[in-house]
C-alpha cells in the first residue's frame, strides 16, 4: 500500500507544471465540447429546429384570352427556411368566387345571416369552387427544396369574364404531419372589361 502511494507521489514530483497545465485544459476543453453539445441539441429541440417550415407567397395575374373567358394565373414561391430538407408529398390551389355573390352567399346576405370565411368552405355549399387543381409529389414526380431554397409552382385556371373577384387558396400538406398544412391566401380583383375588338381584315373586291 504504502509501496504504491510512494509511487504516485514520486510521479507527482515528476510532472512539470506545463504539462498538468496541459493536462487541465484538455479535460476542460473536453468537458466544454460536451456541454456545448448538450446546450445545442436541448435548443434545437426547444425551439423545434428539427421540424419542417415553408412559407408561400403568391403571385396572381390574368389574361383576357376571349370575350367571355380570362385566363386566372397563379404562381407560388416555396421558401423553406427551416433547418431540415422539405419532402413535399401534396397541396393544392383552391379558386372561389367572390363577387358576383354567388347564390346561396346571396341568400344569407338577404336574410342577415352569418356568412362562413370563403377559405374555411371547402364543401362550396355558400361559396362556389370555381375550381380546385390537386398536387401529389412521389418518388417519380419529387419536389424536395432544401433548406434555405426556394422553388416555384405554376397553375393555370380559365374564368368566366363576369368572375370580378375570386379567393384564391394555396396549400401544401406538412409531410410531418399531414393533418396539418401551410396556406397562403389572397383576394384577387379581375376589373369589368370591355369585350374585346378584332382587327379583322375585310376582303377586297379585287
């Protein structure tokens, strides 16, 4: 017993000060690399950087194509500003009329009953769904945006030229949680046009 704790003093008296200096630091530098570790997997976690964000922004325009039709242009810019890879799986662009009223919104109105937010009536039994176009991305068809990136969907929906105000809907499906989904939203104003003139050309005599 004695034999070994002379031992470990003599070893003691062999060490320099430089290097149990340099001993010390790397167990603390260690010690610190591990708790730096902790503290970041616990914010990660806390503030749910591990979990998927996409942000929409929508780009709305038209075209008169003929008389009685526009052509409604939709365009949606996917941001994902998230710390993860976004696998997106589904969504889509819902149209609804405005204005004209339709029939059943104008029933309510008459009567001064409470009307539902065109973006909650999914059935259309107020509002009417002009259209709604469905998106599905698989393994053939992937749409994957990495973080920090951005990419862009592009739809295309024809309307009657006396639509002069529609909602349009965007929304895609959290993959993570596909009850749940991100949305973007905005009333668009299509103006009251004059029908369009032709230039036709009038065949000569000659």
């Amino acid at each position: 017993m004695f034999t070994k704790v002379n031992g470990f003093i003599s070893w003691l008296r062999s060490l320099q000060w430089k290097d149990i200096v340099a001993t010390l630091q790397s167990v603390f530098t260690v010690a610190a690399i591990i708790v730096g570790g902790v503290w970041t997997f616990f914010l990660f976690i806390h503030n749910r950087l591990d979990r998927p964000r996409l942000q929409i922004t929508q780009r709305i325009s038209h075209i008169p194509i003929s008389n009685d039709r526009n052509l409604l242009l939709v365009d949606e810019i996917l941001s994902n500003p998230s710390s993860v890879l976004l696998d997106l799986k589904n969504g889509g662009v819902r149209v609804v009329q405005i204005a004209p009223l339709p029939a059943a919104a104008r029933i309510k109105v008459a009567t001064n009953q409470h009307l539902v937010d065109s973006d909650k009536n999914k059935a259309g039994n107020v509002w009417r769904i002009i259209e709604e176009r469905h998106h599905v991305w698989d393994v053939k068809n992937q749409l994957e945006i990495e973080p920090g990136e951005t990419d862009q969907l592009h739809d295309e929906f024809v309307l009657p030229a006396n639509i002069r105000a529609v909602n349009v809907i965007s929304y895609i499906y959290n993959p993570k949680e596909p009850a749940l989904a991100w949305r973007a939203e905005e009333v668009y104003k299509l103006p009251v046009r004059r029908p369009l003139k032709c230039k036709c050309i009038v065949p000569s005599d000659h």
